[in-house]
C-alpha cells in the first residue's frame, strides 16, 4: 500500500514544454473520467498509466485503490482545468456526494501518466484572498465578503442575493433564523475554483449605518444596491462574469439587476411567481380568512397610493408601517413577468419541501420562461438544507448551522456555472 501511494504521489518534474491545449487535457480526464465512474481500475493502468507507473504499483492495487475512491467520494460529476505549474496538471473534480477533489497529472512523451494523485480539496488550500468587501453608498457602506480562488486565470464569481426580512451575508437573521447556508455555498462555489460574494443588506448587520429612515427605504434601493456590486465586480481583474443567484426575495431581485447589468446567467432559489401581496395573502388566509382579508385591504391600499394606519398587531407584524413604502415599491413588480426579460441562460431552483414558497411558484415561473431549466431538489426546505415534510422538524433546521446543504442543491449550481465559462 505504502508503495503504491508514493507512486501516486510521487512528484517528478522534468523541463517539458507543454505544447497542449487545455482542450487535449481535457480529452485525457474526460477518459479517466469513464473508466472511473465505470469503476474500470484496470483500463486506468493498462490504457493510461505509463511503463515506469505500471512498475512502481500492481494492477490490483490500482483496481483496489480507484475502489476506494469512487466508494469515499462517489461517481465523478464534471471535472475542470485550474492550473499547470512544474510539468503538472491540476484539476478540479466535482462527486456526486458534492465532495471536490484535486485532481494532479503529469505525463511522458506519450501523453501516458507518470503521476497521478486525487485528493480532497479544502477551502484553505484554495483560496487566494478572502476579504471584507465594501460599497459605498450616500450614507455609509454596504459590506461583504469575498472570495477568490487561487487560480491566477479569470473565474466566473456568483453575486449571492439574500432573502427578504434582516438577512445577512451568510444567510442568517435576528428573527430566528441561523442556518449558515450562504456562508456554505460560497465554501462550495470556492473549493470548485469559483468566486463569490455574499453582503449584508443595506440596513444588515455590518451595513446598518447605510440606512437612517427606514420609513424611506425602497425594493428599488435593494435592486439598485445589487446591480452596483454586479458593475464592481464586472470591474475586477479575476472574474470572467457575473453570475446572479437570488434566494426567495432576492430572486426578483436578481431578475431586475439583470436587467440594468448584463450579467453571465441567473439562477433563482425559491423564488415565487406571482407578485408578493398575492403569495402573503394565500398564506395568511391558511390562518385566517379575517386575518387574509384585512391583509388585503392594506395592500390594496398600498398599491392605490394610500398610507395604512392599523392598530391590529397581525397585520402590522407582515406589514409594518415603517416598511410600507418599501412594500408600495416591491408590489410593483411580478415575478413571472420580468423572468419573461432575460436574454440570459436561466437556472431556476426549488425544494420539494419547501413549508413556504410553493413548488407551484417554480413551474410558473417556467412556464414564463420556456428557455429555463426548472430543478426540483427532493428533500430540500426553504433555507436549503435537507428535511422532511413534518413541519416542526422541517423548522427546526432553520437555526441549526452545523447542518449541510441538501445534497442536489451544489451539484446543480455548479453544472450551470461550468457551462457559462
């Protein structure tokens, strides 16, 4: 055993000049890839490996040692070129189980493996710069982080937009919510060689100077906040495009950013279709019909240019009157027909156990946008993350951060970043 890890470990460098392109690597790993996932060890050592790799380990072993590796982390689902440095080639491999490995080869004259190694990726080992990130405003800053790989190439980064209500950059909130789930997917996004950055909203965590009335605050400040971070990172040496991904609230939010920057693509998670009053009253007549039609009269009223005063404390917790302005802005808007604006390639994303947004909302805003993919994450809730349809464990993994992303959620993000490079 300990023999045949060090021939694959084993680092030799030589001063060949590489005259491929990474479209002829490419060809080898799409190769490695088949016999991989067809768990073929042994076409890997006769097909692949070269006379001096053969010598150094058995073709048992090899067979054995592949095992092992499709056992721990799965088929292999998409590969990707990082780097080339020192005769070697360096892969990025994404698994079905969403682990992410580093691929590493180096060849004879005869494109023949001389080394080969797969290891697991960690975010440490690939991250070139993780950095507060700022955007100045009229009153203060809006901040964020972001991360970069540690490929010197261009990279496609993801915009993350939050959530409504106080939502911050990693996707948690002071109203009860502590999931950690953006924080987990720009992890993802940066293991597989992607950018990205996730802020705290105007008036959100680091970002609450920005806002000193929130009686004035607007969605249209939201989409204009956004569309400014697109245009800043569209200026960023290391980035090849923008990619937006805008989660419930900030779905609408990303189809109208969109429209004002031209953007690489847009992927919307658990978004809705239909315009906001229409969603919060089907669901509060679930409670009560009195408590849905009160609701009503506000909006109605919202949208008919009046202020609502109401000492009913229902109705004032989903609709403050210090956030009546921001609702008069946001109701302008349907989801279903500024998803109907893109001329962009289109992910639109959504759990099978999603207690809030109903899995209606996806199909119509597919049917709005026949060009779209539409994805369906069995088991996936609100918050992203693998649960079932009981209620009350259902929400009980909203404020638990130790918790994984539901497992379909990556593997799809990350296929449709792949093809927009």
């Amino acid at each position: 055993m300990k023999k045949f890890l060090a021939a694959l470990a084993l680092l030799v460098f030589t001063n060949t000049v590489f005259s491929q392109t990474t479209e002829d690597f490419d060809a080898i790993v799409k190769r490695f890839q088949r016999y991989y996932n067809e768990q073929k060890g042994d076409s890997i050592y006769y097909n692949m490996f070269s006379e001096k790799l053969q010598a150094s380990v058995s073709v048992n072993r090899t067979v054995a040692k592949f095992r092992q590796y499709y056992s721990t982390y799965g088929p292999m689902q998409w590969f990707q070129y990082n780097i080339a440095k020192e005769g070697q080639i360096f892969y990025i491999t994404v698994h079905n189980n969403s682990a992410t490995l580093s691929l590493m080869m180096s060849f004879d004259y005869y494109n023949r493996l001389k080394t080969i190694r797969l290891t697991p990726v960690t975010v440490e080992s690939t991250v070139k710069h993780t950095a507060n990130f700022f955007l100045p405003t009229a009153t203060s800053n809006i901040y964020g982080v972001l991360t970069e790989p540690a490929a010197l190439r261009k990279v496609p980064v993801i915009l993350i937009i939050p959530e409504a209500g106080p939502t911050d950059r990693n996707g948690n909130s002071y109203s009860g919510t502590n999931s950690n789930n953006y924080k987990i997917i720009a992890d993802s996004l940066l293991k597989a060689g992607y950018g990205c950055l996730r802020y705290d909203k105007r008036g959100i965590g680091e970002s609450i100077a920005v806002v000193t009335n929130e009686d004035s605050v607007t969605f249209d400040d939201m989409v204009n906040d956004a569309a400014r971070l697109v245009k800043m990172l569209k200026s960023h040496w290391h980035f090849s495009k923008v990619i937006l991904l805008g989660h419930g609230e900030g779905s609408l939010i990303g189809m109208r950013v969109a429209q004002i920057e031209k953007v690489g693509g847009f992927i919307s998670v658990e978004g809705t279709a239909q315009r906001e009053d229409k969603v919060i009253i089907a669901e509060t007549r679930k409670q009560s019909k009195k408590l849905s039609k009160q609701v009503k009269t506000v909006f109605d009223s919202l949208m008919a240019g009046y202020t609502v005063n109401t000492a009913d404390s229902a109705v004032n917790s989903i609709c403050p009157g210090s956030q009546q302005e921001y609702f008069r802005s946001w109701l302008k808007y349907t989801p279903a027909d500024e998803i109907k604006k893109l001329n962009i390639p289109v992910l639109i994303l959504h759990g099978s156990t999603d207690l809030l947004v109903a899995e209606k909302e996806a199909t119509k805003l597919k049917k709005a946008k026949e060009d779209a993919t539409l994805t369906i994450i069995e088991g996936m809730n609100y918050m992203l993350k693998e649960a079932p349809a009981d209620e009350a464990k259902n929400i009980a993994t909203y404020a638990n951060p130790d918790l994984p992303l539901c497992p379909g959620l990556m593997p799809a993000v990350l296929q449709f970043v792949r093809e927009r490079k």
